[in-house]
C-alpha cells in the first residue's frame, strides 16, 4: 500500500492523534448505528437486526406524552438558569483576581476555590443536603437562632432550581475561570502600562483591555454551553431528586433513565435521547452563526 509522502514524513504526529481519532471512531461514530432504534420496536427476541420498523411511533408517543412540556419546561429552565448565573460568574471571578497583585493572595485563592471541582457528585450532593437539612443543616440553625423557622429545601419545587444552579456555581467556578485567567495572563503588559500613561483609570483599563481580550473566548464558550442546553448532568438532579420536587426535578435525562432502564423501552428512550440530540444540534448551528454575524468569533 502505498503510504503518501505527508504521513511519511510526519508519522509520528500522526501516531500521536491516532488514539483520539480512534476514541471517537469507537465510541462516538459507530454507536450513532444504534439510533436505528429510535425507528424500530426493539424487541430481545427478535433481536436488534430483526425487530419491525414503525417509524415515527416513538415520537409521537413522546409528543403527545402527558410530562412532554414539563420535561421541555424544566430542561430549559435549569439550563438558562445555569447560563445567566454559572457563565458570567467565572469570567467576573477571573477579571477580579486579575487585579489581585498579591501572588500568594491571588494563589490561594484560586486554590480554594479550585478543588471543589474534584469533590464527586455524590460527595456534592451530600455536602448540600447536610447543609441544608431541617434538623442539622447548618443553613437552618443559623435561620432558627435568627427566629425563623425550618425550611425544607430540598423538598420544595421552587426552591430545587436554585439549589442546583448555586451548587453547580461553588463546585466550578474556580476551575471555569482557570480559562480566563490565562487568556488574561496572556495580554500584552504594555497596553496597560500605556494606559496608565495615558491617566486609565483601573476601570477603564477593565473596560477597554481586559474585557475586550476575554471576549472572543467567552463567546466560544458560550456556544458550548448552548450546544448541550438539552445536557442537564443526569446524575446530580437524580440524586437531588424525590418525590416532593419532581415537578420541578423531572428532566429529559431522568426521563430517559427511568424509561430505558428501569422500564426497559429501549426504542422510546432512544427517541427521546434522538429528538434531545438534534435540539441541541440545531441550537450549536444557530447560536455559532448568531455569533459569527455579531462579532466575528465563532467554532467555524
């Protein structure tokens, strides 16, 4: 076979990339096979190659389902809740410790904030809920000895969206600013020392360098975080999750967990999980060319 002069002479960064082309090769193109399923009414008799074709069955059961806009309602809720809250927190963290000239100062407190992200989410979960126990949690002692009374978080629906978001913010804002923070290591030092000259003030040399050069990132991610809008992580909200605040907690995810799994409907839970897919296919199409029109950046 004859091998062309580029691989030849460049094989070993060709060796290098060869593991992550096969990662994605086995793991994420040849399972999209799979989403046959989606189509079919799978049955372990027949098997996966031999089960009937019944088209758009699965869909419209799916539509027509009784939790649809409740599932849609509080997917979309947690998920813009998370944008307005989590995405705009990292970028004010790094821009403040930006401008921390204390080394060991700024250095601590990066570390601080930073290893929570390495706590599991079980570890998480349960952090939060002996926070705020009714009985034990720090959070109502404090509202008792302030006179009030217990509150019940984590079984009050109004209450679960807040406790999820706020959580999601302590966890990993420290390690989502990691980005920024090297984006803004990287500015010339010049442009401030100019600035300065020129009598900028620390707000305007905010204004007019630091938030400037963190744009373009910020923008990148910000189509990542709407390309998996549909994504809300399955397994915090299932095990924040029970019976008093599942109207609030019931999400695309658990939903496909508790049909495909535990109830075994394999081809309807794939057509969940299909229609979720392509919903955030088209929001990553959109969103990335919003924001090639507006400002130039975009993934492609």
């Amino acid at each position: 076979m004859l091998i062309p002069r580029s691989v030849r002479r460049n094989w070993d960064l060709y060796l290098l990339i060869f593991p992550v082309v096969l990662y994605f090769v086995l793991l994420k193109y040849l399972p999209m096979y799979g989403i046959q399923l989606a189509f079919k009414d799978f049955s372990a008799v027949k098997g996966f190659w031999d089960s009937s074709w019944v088209g758009f069955k699965h869909f419209d059961r799916f539509f027509n389902n009784y939790q649809f806009w409740t599932l849609i309602r509080n997917t979309l809720g947690i998920s813009f809740y998370q944008i307005l809250v989590a995405f705009p927190l990292p970028i004010i963290f790094a821009l403040l410790i930006n401008e921390v000239q204390s080394q060991r100062f700024r250095k601590s407190v990066q570390s601080i904030t930073f290893m929570p992200h390495f706590l599991s989410t079980v570890v998480l979960v349960g952090i939060v809920m002996a926070f705020l126990s009714p009985s034990t949690g720090l959070v109502n002692n404090i509202i008792v000895r302030l006179g009030g009374d217990p509150i019940y978080f984590m079984t009050e629906p109004s209450l679960f969206k807040s406790i999820y978001v706020f959580s999601d913010v302590w966890q990993n804002m420290g390690f989502a600013s990691v980005l920024y923070v090297a984006v803004l290591a990287g500015v010339d030092k010049s442009l401030y020392e100019a600035a300065m000259i020129d009598g900028a003030t620390k707000l305007q040399r905010l204004l007019h360098i630091a938030i400037p050069a963190l744009i373009p990132t910020a923008i990148i991610m910000l189509i990542f975080q709407f390309g998996s809008i549909m994504d809300i992580g399955f397994e915090k909200i299932y095990l924040m999750q029970n019976d008093l605040n599942r109207s609030a907690s019931s999400v695309i995810s658990t939903y496909v967990y508790e049909i495909g799994l535990l109830g075994s409907q394999f081809s309807f839970s794939t057509a969940v999980g299909l229609f979720n897919s392509l919903i955030n296919f088209i929001l990553i199409i959109a969103v990335n060319q919003i924001a090639k029109r507006v400002s130039g950046t975009s993934l492609w």
